[in-house]
C-alpha cells in the first residue's frame, strides 16, 4: 500500500515538473536540482 503512494505521488511529481519544463534543457536543471534535493535529505 504505501509502495504504491509513493509510486503515485513519484508520478504526480514527475509528470507536472514535466508540464513545467519548456525546453529539455530546463528539465535537465530540473532533474539535477530534484538530485540535489534528494542528496541533500538523504
């Protein structure tokens, strides 16, 4: 159950940061600062 949330919420994430990129450039610097985010908590 809570497998699947998370897998929903990555999607849910994952998908509107995609709307938000214009260029693949700017979802390249996405990518990177979610990285960088992650790394940081962890």
């Amino acid at each position: 159950m809570v497998r699947k949330l998370i897998l929903a919420f990555g999607a849910t994430v994952l998908g509107l940061s995609a709307a938000a990129c214009n260029t693949i450039d700017g979802a390249g610097e996405d990518i990177e600062s979610v990285a960088n985010e992650v790394d940081e908590e962890i």
